[in-house]
C-alpha cells in the first residue's frame, strides 16, 4: 500500500517492560484510533533501532538477499486480536 503521509497511520511508542520486552502503547500526542487506519507507526529507541536493522542487514546478507527479490516478513503479531494484549517478547 502507498502512503502519501504517516499522518493516516495510527500512532504507537515502544515501552520497555521490566522483564525485558516490549510494549506498544498509544502515543497520547495524537488522536484516539478509530481503528479504520491503514497503518501504524510508532517511535522506538535508537538502540532496539539500530539492533534490529543490524540483524536484518546481516540476515539478508547470509540468505543472498539481492536488490528487487520478492520477500515476505512475519512480525509476531499477525493473530493477534487488537481487543486483546499481543506481547511479543
């Protein structure tokens, strides 16, 4: 899907839990959802950032990764239920 503007995108920020994992919680700095948005975006600290586009870089890099390969992405989340508590630790 095309965005023109992360401004139709539901807006999240990461929260570190005291056992080490991460939640996402609704960024109070913008509207409540209607849940009719066609994305989400959310600010996430610089660390957990970089460390995670270093494991993709290697990653795609051991599997011969080239430019315009068609590839698909699982994120943890995709049964999650949004009325529900989705922790992926």
């Amino acid at each position: 899907m095309t965005l023109t503007s992360g401004k139709y995108c539901e807006q999240f920020y990461a929260d570190k839990q005291s056992d080490g994992s991460w939640m996402l919680g609704l960024d109070n700095n913008y509207p409540y959802p209607t849940w009719n948005e066609i994305c989400g975006r959310a600010a996430v600290p610089a660390r957990q950032n970089t460390d995670a586009g270093g494991d993709l870089g290697r990653f795609t890099s051991e599997i011969r990764l080239l430019d315009n390969d068609a590839y698909f992405v699982q994120t943890g989340f995709e049964y999650c239920d949004i009325k529900s508590v989705c922790n992926i630790a």
